[in-house]
C-alpha cells in the first residue's frame, strides 16, 4: 500500500473510482441476488478491486482480495468507520443509507472512543456462562419448534431462524418476559417492514423502560452490566448500543442459520439426511462462512485520504466495503483446507471484529442441533434452485426456507429457567471513560424519536 503523490495521480477520464459516469456492475438486484458470484468472479478477474454500484447512483469501491482486505481492516488509521463527511453528499432517499448512515456507536466509532464503547461490550459478553446461555437456547428451540413440529411443514427461515436469536437476546439483555415477547413482535415486524414508524416507536419505548429499570434495579444481564461499565454509558449511548447488538446479534445470526441448513440439505457431502451424512454440522457452520457468509459484502470504511492499491486509487471518503464472499473464496486460499479453518473473514477483522462471534457460533449451532434432534427427517419443500434471494448488496440472505418433515408431537418444558447468567462483579474496563465525553443526560433520549431510528428497517434488511 502506498500513498500516492496526488499531483502526478490523473485519472483518466470516467475512471469509476473517481466517481466517473461508470460506477460498475450493480450489485443489487434479482440478477444479482440469483449468482452473486459470477459479478464477483467477474470483478476479481478484473483486479483485486473494483469500482460497483450498491444503489442506483450511488458507487463503492470493492475489495475482493484477501490479502488486501487483511490491510484494509487492521489499518484503522487509514480506513476510518465514521462516513459522515461522504453520507452529506449521498442521496438521502437511497435504499442503502439506513445500512450505512453514522450512528454514535462503536461500530462507527474509531480510536479511543470506539475502544471505549467496544470494552463495555466485549467485557459485559465474556460474563455470559457458555452453559447456561446453551440451556436458554434449548430450551427456546424447543418452544418454536413446538409450535409447528406437529404440522409437518415450516418455513424454517420466518418460524424458526428469525425468531430464536431474538428469543435469546431478549434473555441477554434481562428484558422481562411481557416486554421481551412486545419486543420480538416489534423487532420482527422491523425486520418484515410491517407498520414500520409503529414498530420503531415501540422498540424504542421498550428499550427506554429497560435502561431505566435496569439503572434503579440492575440484575445479572448483559444491559445492567454494560450501564454499571467503567465506560459511563449515558442513555443514548446504551440505545446505539443495544440497537446495534440487535441489529447485528439477530440479522447475521438468522441468515447463518438459514444457510448452513440449506446446505446440510442439499450438498451430497452430507448424504441428503443429515444422519448418515460423512461431515459433521460443524463443519457444516464453517463452510457457510466460507462459501456464504450472512455478510456478503460489507465492514464499510473510508479512507483519511487518497490510496493506492496496485493500480488502483480508493479516493478519500468514499466508501470501500470488503466482498466478504469474493476474499473467502480467493484462489490464492485454494490449497487451503477449510473444515476447522477459521482464517475467514466472516466477522470482519481488525479493531472492528465483531465481539460477539462466540455467543452467534453457540446460536447456530445449537439451534441446528436440535432442530435435527426433534425433526431428523427434513427436506427442502422445493428445489434448491428455486429458493430466492433477498437482493440487497450487503447480506447473503434467503426470503424463505420451506421444509417438510413427518410430524412429530410437541414435547417441550415451556418454563425458560433461571434467568441470570453468573454473579462474577463488575469487570474493570481496560479503557478509562473518555475524557471528552459528555456528561449523562438521563432524560435526554426520551423526548423525541431519533431520526436515525426512522431507518432501522432499512438497515436490518441491508437493502
């Protein structure tokens, strides 16, 4: 990598990375969203990056190179998270500014504020107990599951996949059992774009009462101790916060679950019936990261200043997203064996890796566990060419998944257990309150709806 001397750098006319009349081949779209990979082989053929477009008029540089995406995460000095300066100029109405837009949270935070925001993350998740949080996702498989294990048929995607890592937070964040099941609705119908404003306004309130109940009366959850933190969370950086461990935790979650059972079902590897099947599910999990990562194209930066990369020049501010996909699937990683390899750039990398891979790999995998326990005869409803895409740019995620299966009876215990998680004190933060931050404004949060909260839906769905 190396930084050019702008004055002996003139790009030619129209060049795409210099914002010219070719943005590049789109990458939304049913065509798009049908093989993906043909675009991508496509612009790997033409370089380690490309000029696309991931909405009408709007461009991006993408990187499908492993080894310069490896660059391009770890040099958070260079490739910065925070893109106001460019989403001044964006158009405000593009289908993919609630994915992008600036948030105050440590996914676009950079330096010691995000390393501030981070620690109360990473620290509150590491107290979470590995067997219990596996004995909560149990037992919140089984009550789906219940709920069409008699029927024969599902959509395992909308029933299933969507549902339980929302099930699973709810109990992560200590959100009671009446909010936590007005939460799932909210949260799945922002998903769906059902009555959005409603939804949005309802999922705020919730996440309002929670802070406040969890600041007068803390429990043994992931909310109390991230608000007990060394960080000082105010109450609009718990919002950001847990709209962020939402919007990441469940999205991603889901798909990888919906993924990784699409190909159990229909790679031959695997026998057809998963039973006899010659590779295990956990290998299974791996290859999806591999192959079909939740994230297809993602981890948005934009450089502190003009770059160049072989050729190819990534002009200041204007947003380079990685092709998770394209760099996982590199041949220069062929020779590579990937069961148990997990080299992949599924979660990022870098500062910004994301901190919650350990209790997303318990999700999925549990979740296909049992799924496979109650119902061990499944099969796909329709062919696997059939099943549709969802045709944003940035996820690799199905619209439905139909499945059938004999009918089975419903067996499960409908109490959700012990709550708590553990009872170790508070962790010191490795990263002392920033000095700059501004002091907590308790009801700040509470007299209108943020504006950024009016694009959740188009975040979520990354479209």
């Amino acid at each position: 990598m190396t930084s050019p001397d702008t004055t002996d750098l003139q790009p030619p006319p129209g060049c795409p990375a210099h914002g010219g009349t070719h943005p590049g081949p789109p990458l939304y779209g049913a065509d798009y969203a049908a093989d993906p990979m043909r675009t991508l082989d496509a612009l790997r053929g033409d370089g380690p990056i490309s000029s696309v477009e991931i909405a009408p008029g709007v461009s991006a540089s993408l990187v499908t190179d492993y080894r310069i995406a490896l660059e391009v995460l770890r040099d958070s000095d260079t490739f910065r998270k925070d893109g106001r300066t460019w989403q001044a100029t964006a158009p405000q109405d593009s289908p993919i500014i609630g994915m992008m837009m600036y948030r105050p949270n440590c996914y676009h935070a950079d330096g010691p504020r995000h390393a501030r925001l981070r620690g109360a993350i990473t620290d509150s998740l590491d107290r979470i107990e590995p067997n219990t949080l596996r004995t909560h996702i149990e037992r919140s498989a089984d009550r789906l599951i219940d709920t069409f294990a008699g029927e024969g048929e599902a959509d395992l995607l909308n029933q299933y996949a969507k549902i339980l890592p929302l099930m699973v937070i709810q109990l992560l964040m200590g959100v009671p059992e009446e909010p936590g099941s007005r939460m799932i609705v909210a949260m799945t119908n922002v998903f769906d774009g059902v009555e959005p404003e409603k939804s949005n306004a309802e999922l705020l309130g919730i996440l309002l009462e929670l802070i406040a109940a969890k600041r007068a009366e803390p429990g043994q959850d992931v909310t109390s101790w991230m608000l007990q933190h060394s960080a000082q969370l105010t109450d609009e950086e718990m919002i950001h916060q847990l709209v962020l461990l939402l919007g990441a935790g469940v999205e991603p979650t889901q798909n990888w679950i919906a993924n990784a059972l699409l190909l159990l079902l229909s790679d031959d590897r695997f026998a057809g019936d998963l039973a006899g099947g010659s590779m295990p599910v956990d290998d299974a999990l791996v290859e999806v990261l591999w192959t079909t990562p939740p994230f297809s194209n993602f981890c948005m930066t934009y450089p502190t200043r003009d770059v160049e990369f072989n050729g190819f020049v990534l002009p200041r501010d204007k947003p380079v997203l990685i092709s998770l996909t394209a760099v996982n699937t590199d041949p220069a990683l062929a020779s590579e064996t990937r069961a148990g390899n997990r080299a992949h750039l599924a979660f990022g990398g870098g500062a910004h890796v994301c901190p919650a891979q350990s209790p997303a790999r318990l999700i999925t995998s549990v979740a296909i566990e049992k799924l496979l326990d109650r119902l061990p005869d499944l099969e796909l409803a329709v062919p696997a060419d059939q099943l549709t895409w969802r045709p944003g740019p940035f996820l690799r995620a199905l619209t439905a998944l139909p499945l059938r299966f004999p009918s089975v009876p419903v067996r499960s215990d409908e109490t959700t257990g012990d709550s708590r998680w553990n009872d170790k004190p508070v962790p010191p933060s490795s990263t002392p309150p920033e000095p700059t931050s501004s002091p907590k404004q308790q009801a700040s949060a509470r007299s209108a709806r943020p504006r950024w909260l009016n694009s959740l839906v188009g975040w979520w769905r990354g479209q």
